[in-house]
C-alpha cells in the first residue's frame, strides 16, 4: 500500500521530506527514504511495502521494510528545512492494507 498527497511548498529550495511512523505498544520508529519537495504543489508517494525504511534495528539504513504496519500507532511527516517553511498538505490517500478499517 501507499499513502499519497499533495504537499505545496512555499520555500524556493528543494526541501527533504521523510515519512515516519511509531508502530506497537513500545512506540517503535520507522523513518522513510526522504523524497526531494520542488518549490509549488508536489504529488508524493510513500509505499508503504518498500524495503525503505530505516530503524534502529537497521542501524538507521534505508534498506528495511516499515516495522509493525499491522499496529501504526502515530504517523509524521518530517520537513528538513534551513530554517522556517510554510507547507500546505492537501488530498492525503492511503490504499492496499494500510487503508482498511478494523
């Protein structure tokens, strides 16, 4: 599955973006492969099945599948900026397995 949005970024630089979760009881991290945001309006995907990930069992490489998907518990998104950013997010979509409801 993925999750999919918009993002509108008002900074004229290419700003890194990571998606991040917190998965189980035990609030376990899992950070994604960043992706580049172009100054304006983005389509970005996160596939959420990929070996890109990275955790601290990874010893923080991208190269690990997300940690408990079964038991999400949080969601981030992460904006490495140089400084203050305005962003907008718009049409946030998830699908596959991510997307059913209990």
């Amino acid at each position: 599955g993925q999750v999919r949005m918009d993002v509108y970024s008002a900074d004229p630089q290419d700003v890194p973006i990571a998606f991040a979760v917190f998965s189980s009881a035990d609030r376990v991290y899992s950070e994604s492969a960043q992706q580049r945001l172009k100054h304006g309006w983005n389509r970005i995907a996160f596939d959420l099945s990929a070996p890109t990930f990275k955790t601290a069992a990874s010893s923080w490489n991208n190269d690990t599948t997300l940690w408990g998907p079964d038991d999400i518990r949080e969601i981030a998104l992460l904006f490495y900026t140089n400084g203050p950013a305005a962003f907008a997010i718009d049409g946030i979509e998830v699908d596959g397995r991510f997307a059913e409801s209990e």
